[in-house]
DNA sequence: CACGATTATTTGTATATGCAACAATCAGCC
DNA sequence: GGCTGATTGTTGCATATACAAATAATCGTG
C-alpha cells in the first residue's frame, strides 16, 4: 500500500494544483487586506468592470465559477455595498452591475494587487509564470 | 478604469491559478464521488499513509495547509472512522493514525483516482502537467 | 393560448478555507 | 520546584465552494 500511495503523492495533479492554489492565495490575501478585501472579491470587482452589467450566468462562465458560489458571494458583496442588482428584460434574473463604492475599491486596492502580483511573480519565477498561464489556456482552450 | 482591471484579467496569477483549482478539482471530486470521498480528503488519507501516525502539525505543513483548516478536516474525518486520534507523549496534542476502514477507503478510491488523473493530463497536455509540477516546485523550494 | 420543456437563479446542505484568539502543555532557567 | 516564554492544537467567526433540489419565468409547439 505505501508503493501506491508514495507514488500518488508524486503523481497527483490535485494535490499540486490546490497547493498552489492555497499558496497563491496566501499571498494575495494578505495584500488585499489592507483594502479591506479578499482576492476571490477583488477577482469578481474586475470581472464585472471588464464585462459591464452582467447576468449571472455569464459571470460564473467568465470566472470558470459555480452558479451557486457566485450567487452568494455576489450577495455578500451587494450588502457591502460594492454591487447591486438591476432589473433585466428577461425576468427571470437580473442585471450584476458596479456600484460607485465598488469602483472605488478596485482603485484603492490596485497597490495591494500589484504588490502581490509582483511577490507572487517573484516566488513563481518567470518559467512558473509562463507554466500556469500555459496550463490554464489549455485547460479552456 | 476597464483599462487597468482588463490588465489584471489578462496578467493576475491568483486569478488564474484558482480557476485551474477549480477545474482539476471538479475533475477528482466527480471521479471520486464513486468512491464516497474528495480529493480533499483523499489527499489527507494518503499523506497520512505516507508519514506514518503524525502530528496535525506535521501533516499540516506537509499538505501546506492552515493547522485549523485541517484540525477540522481531521474531526470529520475521524467521525466517519476514517482516522483516529491517539495519545502523544506530548500532551498538548496527540497522533493521527489511519484506521483500517481509511485503508480500505483508500484502495477502492484507487481506481477513480486513476481515472481522474488520466483525464487532468489529458486536459492538460504534456506541458501543462510538467508546467504545474515546475510551478510547485519552485514555490516551496 | 395553454402546457410541457427549457433556462436562470436561488436555497438547502455539507465541506473547505484561514485568521485571530484561546487553552493546554512544555522547556529552560533561576 | 515554580515562573515565563514558546509551542501545539482547537474554537469563534467569516468566507468560499459546489451538488442537488426548489423556484420562477420564458419558449416552443400543438
């Protein structure tokens, strides 16, 4: 049994991807939070920006996301303040769309992102750069 | 405004490495719901297997994870009789053993595993594999 | 136009994640 | 032996994650 297991440990692609995942995160958070937000937030903020007000559905697409999981978190960002719901033609749902306050935090947050982006570029190196965006592009490709 | 978030869409790290959590992730949890379990706790089940009875906080660190994320991971685990808690000479805490319905567990998850790791390289492509291997590496180096 | 199928989104439930604060124990020193 | 600082681990709190089921509105077709 420890044949098969040493070698998953070696092998598994979950464990690396969500280690990385865990490290990464680490590092943005921690940067973020002298804005007051978590890079899971700060990552919706901007997508929101890049589409305009958008429904849902296509958000979670853009974010490769859980409908269920941007849901609530799209709530506890409009109770913050930094989103709001807009009606839509098609009544079923409804419009996601930035708030002023939203647009605000994105600016004053820009340092703490450059800042970890640069850490994380830093710990990466340039060839595990190249690897994770290389990995994802192919992921959706 | 959209100027500078467009660029963080196209250059943000955390962004993209959370996205391939998710979908690498989604790929193990659905081959391994067969089986009854998650990678997440899979992942705790070989690791345990591979350093032996061990500390939470040896394991913690092995798995690079927060202490309390797996103190709570072990508890549920232990309640499904996966692993259980023994007596340390240090009495501030206590060893983490696999019992041997864990073992069994993780003998009829082998072969989902399998299948999910042929699926996560097929997505990924040689390169995309060898990309997350070299990124990991080079993080905790 | 009515009705069943489809689509959009939220809710129920469970797990996972991590920071900060806490409790318990240990180790070293006097 | 008994204090003091360090180490080990859990708990409180908040957020994040996702599958399945429920809800609501639209669409297509007879």
């Amino acid at each position: 049994m420890p044949d098969e297991t040493r070698n998953i440990v070696r092998e598994c692609l979950a464990m690396r991807v969500r280690m990385l995942n865990r490290m990464v995160t680490a590092i943005y958070d921690a940067a973020l939070a002298q804005a007051g937000l978590k890079i899971s937030q700060f990552t919706v903020l901007v997508a929101v920006t890049n589409l305009g007000e958008c429904r849902p559905k296509d958000l979670a697409k853009a974010l490769e996301m859980d409908e269920s999981t941007l849901s609530r978190n799209v709530e506890r960002m409009c109770a913050r303040g930094w989103l709001r719901l807009k009606p839509d033609q098609d009544r079923r749902g409804h419009l996601i769309a930035l708030t002023d306050r939203g647009a605000a935090l994105i600016h004053k947050a820009m340092a703490s992102w450059r800042r970890a982006q640069e850490e994380a570029q830093r710990q990466l190196g340039p060839e595990g750069v190249a690897a994770v965006k290389a990995a994802v592009r192919r992921m959706r490709g």
